[in-house]
C-alpha cells in the first residue's frame, strides 16, 4: 500500500497537481519502518480497512516535516485502490515465485521421467493392480499437469496483474479532468497494466487467482496421494528422502513417515474451502462491496502461502525421492500373472471375438485366484486357450515388458514438448 501511496504522489507530480517536491517529501516517508504495526492493528478494526490508518498515519508523517505536502497523501484515492492495488503488487511477486518454483519442480519430474522412461511397475485402477505401465509415464502425468499449471498462471498474470484506481465511486471525479492522466501516470509508475476501468466490485480477477493455484494445489495433491501410496509399507516402491528426524515417531522407533506428502495433502484438503470463499465473494454490491470485499483479505493470502508450502515441500520429496525399482518387479509378480489377462485377452480377441475372449479369461482368471494357481499354468491346462494361443504365445503375453504399449513414445512426447517451449 505504500509503493501505491508513493507511486500515486510520484503520478500527481507528472500530471501538476502537486509538485515534485511534495511528491519527494510523500515517498521519503512510504517506509513500512515508520509505522506502528500495533496502532494499524488496533485502528484498522475500528476503521473497517486497514488503509484508513495507514493513510492517516502516513499524512502525520508526511505533515511534521511538510504540512503542506500532507494535505496531498491519498489525493484522489480511495481504501480500496490502495488495498487492492497493494494486493496486486504482492500477487506479482508471488505469482513470480511460484513459477519458479513449478519450473525447479517441472525440472525435477523431467529427470524421473528420462530416468525411468522403461522402469515397470503395476498400473494401478480403483486401487487394484491393472496392466503394466512404467514409472516414465506415470511421472509423465504428473509434469505434464504441472506445465499446464505454468501456462495457467502465466495467463493469469496477465488478467491480474492491473492498477486498481477509481476513486470514491470508480469515476475520479476528485481529480477533475486529469483523472485519466493521473491513472495512466500511476499505472506506469508501478509497472502495472491500466485497465479501462476500476473493478472495485468485479471480483473476477482476484478469484481467477485463486481458482488457478487452487487447480495447482490439487494437482500437487494428487501426485503427494500418488507417492504416499507407492511408499506404503506394503507397497515400497518408492520413499521420501532420509534426513535426521524426518518422519519420525514419538511413540515407534522404526517408522519413516511421508511427512512431505503429508504437509501436501493438507494444503489440497484446506484450499479447495478457501477457493469456494473467494468465488462466493464475487457476488458484492453496486460499486463497492460489503462483506464480500473483507472476505478475500485473509482467504487470498493464505491459498497463497499454503500453495507455497506445498510446492516446495513436494519439490523437496521429489528430488531425493527413493525408487526401488526391484520392488516394483516384485509387485508385478503379487497375482501371478493374472494382471496381463488383458493382453491374453486381446491376442484371443483377434481370433474369436472381443466377448468371447473376455469370457473365457474371465473364467480362466477366477480359477488361478481360486486354486492358487499362476495363471500361467490355468492358462497352459485351458483346452479353449489352447485351441487358438500356442506354449509361446502364452509366455510372450504374460511378460510385463510386452504389454506397455505407447507408454514410451508417450514419454518421449512429453520431454519433446518441453524442449520445444
């Protein structure tokens, strides 16, 4: 709110409605170290916002060295220009760190995806192991919902990142017929794109904001729920990176908690609610809003900051992530072959008929987890099977590695893409 108090006596100086000296004794004193945070505090509750007492304080400052300068503090403003303006200047900043942040994390999951473009492990759907797919692809989704992420932001940025300045009612009368000027002179100083016109109660842009990270927030969920599975005990294909007191118990000397995934996912569990506030506050009234305004001041700054936690906290796990690939040979190994039924079934299909085939494997499959049995040996006792699969053919489909079908041009589809950007 100060650099919009400086840059707005700096802008009254380029349009002449108060010289270059008032402009200089104003920004001398837009210092955040001048001020009582305590009294801002106490006085913005009984003010309605806080920029009523910052104005004020800053006019007392402004007027003990220059009276005369003082009587030009917030010349033409109102609360909500210095507010929001002062929101945007803050979201220009965080919107830059987050996206360097996603390119440091983009970075990390490109090299997982390299590294481990052909690394097999169970598909997983509903929770139940489905066909082989590798690590390469899964990592895959994961960057690619990221990138989009980025492309989002990026757009965003562009909507937001405007000056809010209006006045009173939105039309600048305070500032006659330089009103304009003024704004455009303003605008400039702060690096900002001038809007058409003030949107003291036109939400949108603010409420994009939030629905834009809270789209990222719940990727980066998805990809932290993703981990945490793989890391179960039961699982073990992946786990977070060791360091001392990382994941710890108070009461179980053995556990190594995904405490990573864990800050990740709460921040996944709590944006969603603050993004459902800050679209219900869109909804204010004629020129400036009741409630609704109020209601954004805390929502935005904090699906900001847990964003922020849960980006670098997965950047984190991800770069020292742990992957046993040896695991996951051995998790593809749990049904004994019953997880490539799919690829059986489709070389039979070729020779009798999707339904048929499906049939047949689906009664061939029910006897191996029935029995006990591989599916192999069901496979090679099955007259039906037989009839139309070879010893050979039968091997060849139970293998893993023969039935990941585009996962690896998938891969490379993705890291092209990225070198293309």
């Amino acid at each position: 709110m100060l650099d919009f108090e400086s840059a707005l006596a700096r802008a009254l100086a380029r349009t002449g409605i108060a010289s270059q000296a008032t402009a200089v004794a104003i920004e001398s004193k837009c210092q955040a170290s001048l001020f009582s945070m305590e009294t801002l505090a106490q006085e913005a509750a009984l003010a309605g916002n806080l920029a009523i007492p910052v104005v004020k304080q800053l006019t007392s400052l402004v007027a003990k060295s220059d009276e005369k300068a003082g009587g030009f503090v917030h010349w033409g403003a109102t609360s909500q220009d210095a507010i929001d303006t002062g929101t945007v200047l803050q979201l220009r900043d965080a919107l830059e760190l987050t996206d360097q942040g996603l390119a440091k994390l983009c970075d990390v999951l490109a090299g997982i995806c390299a590294a481990h473009k052909s690394t097999l492990l169970p598909g997983r759907t509903w929770l139940q192991q489905g066909p082989p797919i590798t690590l390469g692809l899964k990592a895959c989704g994961w960057l690619a919902a990221i990138e989009r992420h980025r492309e989002r932001i990026h757009e965003t940025r562009k909507r937001v990142l405007v000056l809010q300045f209006g006045g009173a009612v939105g039309t600048l009368a305070a500032l006659g017929t330089k009103g304009p000027a003024v704004a455009a002179a303003l605008a400039e100083e702060l690096k900002l794109t001038l809007p058409n016109l003030p949107w003291h109660s036109h939400r949108d842009r603010f409420a994009e904001v939030a629905t834009t990270i809270g789209l990222l927030v719940g990727s980066l969920g998805k990809i932290a729920r993703d981990l945490s599975l793989m890391g179960q005990t039961e699982v073990g294909e992946l786990a977070e990176p060791a360091a001392p007191g990382r994941g710890g118990s108070s009461t179980m000397p053995h556990k190594r908690n995904p405490v990573g995934s864990a800050v990740v996912l709460a921040a996944s569990i709590r944006v969603p609610a603050l993004v459902s506030v800050m679209l219900t506050s869109m909804v204010q009234e004629h020129e400036r809003g009741l409630g609704g305004w109020h209601a954004e001041w805390e929502t935005l700054p904090e699906i900001c900051t847990l964003a922020a936690g849960a980006l670098a906290h997965l950047t984190t796990v991800l770069n020292g992530l742990e992957i046993d690939p040896s695991k996951m040979n051995e998790n593809l190994e749990i049904t004994h072959g019953l997880i490539m039924a799919e690829a059986v079934a489709t070389a039979l299909a070729e020779k009798i008929g999707r339904m048929p085939a499906h049939k047949i494997l689906e009664k061939a499959s029910k006897r191996s987890a029935e029995k006990s049995q591989p599916f192999e040996k069901v496979l090679m006792e099955d007259a039906e099977v037989r009839q139309y699969l070879s010893v050979e053919d039968i091997k060849r489909l139970l293998e893993p590695k023969n039935y990941t079908g585009s996962a690896g041009v998938m891969v490379d589809r993705v890291l092209a893409g990225r070198k293309q950007k």
